[in-house]
C-alpha cells in the first residue's frame, strides 16, 4: 500500500506550460482538485495508478489476516479480527470508488490487479505462519500504514482525501488489536514469547520495506510531491515509524532484529541497517513466496462470484421489467 | 455476460436533527442491494440513523466549465451580507 502505491506510476504529462502553471498555482494555495475540475493527465494518471493499487492492497490483504479468523484462539480475539478484516475491505471499496471518480471502472482496475500489471502491497506475499503474526500485523503493518496514510488526508485530490480521512479514523482499532495480542504472548510463557520474538524478526524487514525505495531511488517521487499526491518522502516517513516502533519493542521485552539499529543523538532518531533492496523488487514483481496464491485466490473470488452478480442483475431487470408492466 | 453492475451515490444521517450528507459510491445490482451494501460499507461504527441511496447516473449537476459564470457573481454582492452595515455601537447588538 501506500508509498508503493506510486511504483509503476507515469506522471508524464505534455500539457502548455500555462496549464501546468496555473494548475500548480492551485496546489500551492492548497486548494483541492476535484474530479471534474481541469487537471494534467500526468496527475490523473499517476491518480488512478496509485489510488487503484492503494485499494488492491487493502483488499488483498484480508487473505493473510482471513487465514486465521477461524483459528483465533478466543471468541474475543476472532470478533476482533473479523471486524479488521471486513474494515479492510470497506477501505478497498472507498479508495476503489475514489478512483473511479477519476473515470477508471472496478472491473477494469480488477482485471489490472489479475494480469499483474497492477501491483499492491509487497507486504502481503509474505505467509501468516502462526497466530502470534497477526498480532505483528497489527501492530507493525497496520502502524506502517498509519505512517503513511496520515499525509494522505491532506492528499490534494479531494475524493482520495476524504477516503483517507474515513480509513484513518478506522486503523487505529486495527495497530492496537494488534499490539494487544503481541503483549499477550511477550507476557505469556515462555514459548508464547518465543513465537512473538520469531514473528516479529520475520515481519520487522518486510514492514519498514512497505515504506518504498530510498528517496535517491524513488524515481516518482519528486513530481508527486509538487502535485502534493505526497507529503512526505519515503525515507521520512520510514524514519518516524521506526522511532515509534522501537521504544513499543522494547516495552515488551521484545528484539527488533537489527544489530546495526542504534539511537542517533545528533538527529534524534534512530540508525538502521542495510535493507535488502533485492528481496523488497523480487517481491514486488510477484516473486514473494506467496505471491501466485494471493492473484489465484483473488481471481478465484471473482470467477466464483460471477454467477451472483449475474444471477442479482438478472433479477434487477426483471423486477424492474415487472415495475414497468405494472405502471 | 460483462454488464457491470450499476453506481449508486450514498447519503448519510449522521443522526436526527442533520440532513443526509454525501459520503461515498456503492457499486449494487438494484436499490435493495444498494441500501445493504451501503450499510455495510459506511456505517460500522454508528455513523448513522438513515441512508439514502441515489443512482449515479440520475444525478443532475452543474456544469463544472460553468463554475465560473454560475458561483463568481456573488462574490462582489457584499451587501447580501450583515457586515455590509454600519450600525453605531450604541445600538447594541442587531
Ligand atoms: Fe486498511
Ligand atoms: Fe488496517
């Protein structure tokens, strides 16, 4: 989600340079473009590009989480996750309809997401091997997504603004959640602890790799940050997520698997380690270990659903037919 | 068959006393659907007591290329509003 929502993205744009002046004027008096508002196809491109793989990422990311709804370990824990998960895909179909404001159809953005040519969160093709990774989940890519959605309320295309502003207000249910049930098996027995510990040292690279390439390295970045699709650079926001991140191990008792993570006086936050850039694009391009899974499962929700689509519009047109004869 | 399923806009009460207001689309074969999808979809958490479901394609709106002949005009008709007035501060409160 969310900073990768930008991969892929085209913001060339071959508009007057008048155009483009007057419309980055509006940006900078922090004025909202609405869809039908004049825009530079650039920005509704790279729009619809990010906007779309934003929703495919919420909506496939209820699959790891779905996988242990009926293995949650109390009635507590499973209304819990159930919620989350079904919030999940309440904030796909918000992001979903803001970008068809932009004219882009679900079903064309859907057929974007089974062809692979659009992407979503790389976090995702990671597997959910015991319970103790739904609470890192919450806590660790739940938090990242806060980190990164934040900014997005003040996104200057309004309807992504305001879907933001919805799923804001929703997420914070879903880190605490998540957090509760780490500190649960932090303060269980010992190989409770042990399982959070394991989840955890899986989770940590994966999540603060959700935040997207070094700015040097982020090609799309710059233009999207004068469009103020962006408000803040990768590198940034990964920064604030790990000094939020660390000190809320430490209260558990728990290792963030770093040798190199050192508090840094001088700038007031912490130093990490090398990221391995080469396993973040190999999961990016489909090659998590989870990868063909999570397209197979979501094509296979589409194809085995089509027959109540057609059988509900079917059904519309009768009735309506019916309504017609009647009048 | 590849016909889409049709758009609907979604009007909220947030509670009595408010009027509905705009908070998003519904994609829903029929207005039964549209009405369930919608409660679904935004009202998990008590946003609200009614929802109105209108189908997009029967929205009537103004021309946004005419944005500027329909909403500049009032701009300069200060004297619609009170402050336009000067009233002696002796009078008191009007
Ligand atoms: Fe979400
Ligand atoms: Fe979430």
């Amino acid at each position: 989600m969310y900073s990768q929502g930008l991969i892929g993205a085209d913001g060339s744009t071959t508009e007057t340079q008048e155009f483009l002046d007057a419309f980055q004027k509006r940006i900078d008096a922090e004025e909202k473009i609405e869809p039908t508002d004049a825009m530079p196809e650039g920005y509704r491109r790279t729009l619809v590009r990010q906007i779309g793989q934003h929703a495919h990422s919420e909506i496939v990311g209820m699959l790891p989480e779905g996988n242990w709804i009926t293995r949650a370990p109390s009635l507590r824990r499973k209304a819990a996750l159930l919620a989350k998960v079904q919030d999940e895909g309440g904030h796909g179909l918000y992001l979903y309809s803001a970008a068809e404001t932009l004219g882009v159809s679900r079903e064309q953005m859907t057929e974007e997401l089974h062809s692979g040519k659009a992407k979503y969160s790389s976090i995702f093709n990671y597997p959910t091997l015991t319970w103790a990774d739904i609470g890192i989940i919450g806590w660790l890519v739940d938090g990242a997504a806060i980190m990164n959605q934040i900014p997005l309320c003040r996104c200057s295309f309004g309807p992504y603004a305001r879907a933001m502003i919805r799923v804001c207000k929703e997420e914070s249910f879903h880190q605490r959640q998540g957090y509760e049930i780490v500190m649960t098996l932090a303060q269980g027995t010992p190989e409770q602890k042990a399982m959070a510990q394991d989840a955890l040292n899986r989770w940590w690279w994966p999540s603060i790799m959700m935040f997207g390439p070094h700015d040097a390295d982020s090609q799309h970045s710059d233009q999207s940050m004068a469009w103020k699709i962006k408000r803040f650079s990768n590198d940034e926001l990964r920064q604030k997520f790990i000094d939020a991140t660390v000190p809320q191990a430490e209260y558990l008792g728990l290792t963030i698997p770093d040798p190199d993570l050192k508090w840094n006086e001088e700038k007031q936050g912490y130093d990490h380690g090398r990221i391995d850039w080469d396993e973040f694009w190999r999961v990016v391009k489909g090659h998590g270990p989870m990868a063909r899974d999570r397209i197979k499962d979501r094509k296979a929700a589409w194809d085995n659903g089509a027959w109540v689509r057609e059988a509900a519009l079917a059904h519309a047109e009768k009735r309506r037919t019916r309504k017609m004869a009647a009048e | 068959m590849t016909q889409t399923t049709p758009l609907w806009e979604v009007f909220i009460r947030p509670r009595n006393g408010l009027s509905h207001k705009h908070v998003g689309s519904i994609h829903a074969a029929d207005e039964v659907m549209a009405v369930q999808a919608a409660r679904d979809v935004y009202t998990r958490r008590g946003e609200g007591t009614s929802i109105w479901v209108v189908r997009s394609a029967d929205i009537v709106a103004s021309d946004p290329d005419q944005a500027g002949e329909n909403f500049e005009p009032t701009a300069d008709k200060i004297y619609r509003h009170p402050t336009f007035y000067e009233i002696p501060e002796e009078v008191g409160h009007m």
